[in-house]
C-alpha cells in the first residue's frame, strides 16, 4: 500500500478547496488515485487538518468502542466511509468488526493475547503423580476423556442441527422443544446409548428448574391469538410484491383496526416475529442515485412549498423528478414521475432509453389526462436541466399549474417523490435479477405502480390504498 505523506494531503485539499478545479481533474493531475483524493478531502471536512496526519502509532480499540462504531453506521443513514471518516478509523475495520460481532457476538470485538500460549508447567508433586502411574492407567483416562470429547461434541451438533439461531438467542421456551425433541428421537436407542438428560441441559445452557416449568406451561398452552395470527398470515400474502413481503407491523395493523382486532405494537412484532413474516428489505438504502443538475440553463422558480408537505387534499401539490435504474444489457432505464402530495397516488409514470425532453412532455401529457376539470395544482421539482427550459416552463403555463422548485443540491426540498422512488426500487426492483431489457423493465414497473395505487397500504394514508384515499378525501 502506498503511504503519502501529511504535506502532500494538506497541499492537494488546500489545492481542492481555493476553487477551480474539480477531484478529478486535480486527481490527474497529481498523478493520484480519484478516490483517494475524495477520501482526503471528506475526512478533512469532517475532522480538520488531524484527519490528515499519519497515525503513526498502532491504535488499540475497546469492545465498547467498537460497538458504538457499529451502532451509529446501523443507526445513520451514513456510508462506510463517512462513519470511518468521522471515527478517525479505516472503513474496512467497521466492515470486520460488523461481520464479527453478527457471527460471535460482543466476545468476538474484545482483545485477545497475540502468539502462542505458554506451555504447560507441571510442579514436582503432579510429576511425581504421573510418573507412579503405570501406562494402562494412561492410556485408559485418555481413551475415557477422547469418549467424553467425541460424546460431547456429537450432542453439539445434535443441538445445532435443530436451531436456526446461536444457542444464546434462544427463549425458555424453544430451549425446552430442542431438549423434548433430542428425547423423542431418542426413545428407540438402548439407554446406554442415549444422551442423558443432564448433559443435554448443560450443552444448551437450561436450567433444570425452569426446563420443567416450561414443559408444563407447554401443556398447558392455550394460543389466544390463534384466529389473529391467521389474519396476519392472510394480510402478510395480501401485501406481497413479487413474491417478497412488503408490510411491516404498522400496515399490518392498519388492516387488522378495519377487521375490528386491536394489538399493541410490540405484540404485533412478536406475533409477526414468530409467523416469519417480518420484513427485513428496507432495513438499508442501497438505491443508486441520478442527478440531472446541470446548473443554470434557464428559468430557476422560487420554492413555493418550503419543505411543508402536509396537504390533505388531493391534485393541490404534485411531486416530480427522474431516476434511472441500470438493465441486465448494461444500458440504462430512465423513469419520469409525478406523484400527489395528498394521497401518494402515482398520477405520471413514464419510462425512456434518454433522459431527454420527450420523456418529460410524455409524462406532462399523462398528467394532463388524469386530472380533473379545473386543477390547477402547484407542481414543484428540483433544478435539473430539463425543469428549467422553456418546453417545460410553456407547458405548465398553458395548462396554469404553479411552478416550484427546490434548492440547489437539496434532495430534502422534493422528499414526496424521493420516497416513492426509493421505495419503487425497494419493492420492486432490489434483490431480483435486473430486467433483460427495456420492455421488460417498463412491464414490470407499470404493473408495479399499478399495484401501488390500487392494492398498497400506508400508514401515511390512514391505512388506505391511495386511490381509496384520493376517493375519500375528495367526498369530505
């Protein structure tokens, strides 16, 4: 690895700083890596000039440390390198310390004594003990710690074989069901071969006492929620998007209020928690990013909204923006949205092979098609190229819609169709293989917007569908 020296980091982020001249043009022409230029630069925005000295000393870091590390990248919508950056540590150390603390636990970040461990020292008297013995006794404890090891480890991996989770996650209660099970398969062995009922409690970490006060609670099991978890079950299936499920608890109870079932949240998780129909794929943002910013090419609106997106009537304030989503053939997808404020329904969607200006007329056009007689709705943007020239300006002035616009370089401005972008590529397009091509990719999207409308729930809906709250706010 090469190492640069603290003069050169701070000549090349002063360089970068006075203006001028962008990462990869000052990456050329020092000679450096892209990358590496941008890691200097970010680190000093967030520490100042420390970040740039060399550590020369090995740093040794707590297991309290390391967790607090971990919790914040969990907790922040951060990247490794921005977390690393603000720790003062690598990146790759936070994916190390991650991957073990998810294996072994806290145990696993906590220091252990580097090289060999000391060889055994006998004192003269445990000597003495070992030569007096004859070497059948030896050989006859050996053979019996070896028959001790192999029974040992061959329960472990009975244990192991009917748990999905680390011994230590487990509840009373599934510990209980792992011994009761290990002792029915074992009922047709001779006694001597089975395991005994002490050793199994000890390899699975139960005590005796409560082992039996769970076995008796077993029996004596009544489910009461059995007719809800069926509901669950029924609401979880309903909600699934291409085979994957998509409600979490509060949508979840959002449907069971309608059926007249009223659960507190940590019931629902756990009901949902023990039927396996937690959802786990909007647990991190991995949705690349499009930016059509090309400065100043034309007309810039004011910002009429100011972040306040709390409008309850529907076609008042719409939403607009373009993503782009990259195919199987290495080419790229460009889709043109416009979303309502009020019910999230997804009034425009159109999809392109070229970000141009076709694709946003399209999309201008679909809107004027859908919308009622006599809307005249602010429809606010941010300030890419396409929402600043005059095909687009024109056509909102004919149709007398109020144009808004957010401020430069702020994605927080236009969230509404941020949102539903993000959740666009969660749902339907991540952890699937990505389409062939770009007929395939827009049948799949359409069916998914159609989904969104007409089947989705949300919380931010009162528990309805979008068009089933456009429906109801508009006969308030």
């Amino acid at each position: 690895m090469v190492k640069y020296s603290s003069e050169l980091k701070a000549a090349v982020v002063g360089e970068y700083l006075r203006g001028g001249i962008s990462i990869n043009s000052l990456s050329k022409k020092r000679g450096l890596p892209r990358g590496q230029v941008g890691t200097w630069i970010r680190n000093y925005r967030l520490s100042g000039v420390s970040a740039l000295k060399r550590k020369r000393i090995k740093r040794n870091f707590s297991a309290e440390f390391k967790v607090n590390v971990i919790n914040y990248y969990q907790t922040h919508d951060e990247t490794l390198a921005e977390v690393a950056a603000k720790f003062d540590i690598n990146f790759c150390q936070i994916s190390l310390w991650r991957t073990a603390f998810n294996q072994y636990g806290i145990e696993a970040l906590k220091s252990h004594p580097k090289g060999r461990k000391p060889k055994m020292k006998h004192d003269k008297k445990k000597l003495r003990k070992l030569a007096d013995k004859t070497e059948v006794d030896r050989l006859r404890e050996e053979l019996a710690k070896k028959n001790q090891e192999l029974y040992d480890t061959k329960l472990e991996n009975e244990i192991l074989k009917k748990i999905g989770d680390p011994v230590r996650d487990l509840k009373g209660r599934r510990k209980t069901q792992i011994v009761d099970q290990i002792r029915v398969e074992q009922e047709s062995l001779p006694k001597t071969n089975r395991y005994k009922i002490g050793d199994i409690l000890r390899a699975i970490d139960l005590k005796k006492t409560t082992y039996h006060d769970e076995r008796k609670r077993i029996k004596n099991n009544v489910d009461k929620y059995k007719d809800v978890k069926e509901k669950i079950l029924k609401i979880s299936e309903d909600g699934k998007w291409r085979g994957r499920l998509t409600y979490g608890y509060r949508r979840v109870q959002k449907e069971l209020v309608k059926l007249g079932i009223h659960l507190a949240d940590a019931v629902a998780r756990r009901l949902m928690d023990e039927l396996g129909v937690q959802v786990s794929l909007y647990n991190r943002h991995k949705n690349g990013k499009y930016s059509s910013y090309k400065g100043t090419v034309g007309k810039v609106a004011s910002n009429v909204l100011h972040q306040s997106f709390n409008e309850t009537i529907p076609f008042n304030v719409l939403h607009t923006d373009v993503t782009q989503v990259r195919l199987a053939d290495s080419k790229w997808a460009y889709v043109s949205a416009i979303t309502d404020e009020a019910s999230k329904e997804v009034l425009a969607f159109q999809v392109s092979n070229s970000p141009n200006s076709n694709l946003i007329t399209n999309t201008l056009d679909e809107l004027v098609e859908i919308l009622p007689e006599g809307a005249e709705p602010t429809i606010h943007s941010d300030q890419g190229w396409h929402y600043q020239l005059n095909y687009y300006t024109d056509k909102l002035s004919e149709n007398n819609f109020i144009q808004s616009m957010s401020r430069k370089g702020n994605c927080l401005d236009n969230a509404p169709i941020e949102s539903f972008f993000h959740l666009f590529k969660t749902e339907c397009l991540n952890g699937f293989p990505p389409c062939k091509d770009i007929e395939e990719f827009k049948e799949v999207s359409l069916s998914y917007v159609d989904w969104f409308n007409n089947r989705r729930i949300s919380g931010k809906t009162k528990g309805m569908t979008p068009c089933e709250y456009r429906e109801h706010a508009l006969a308030a």
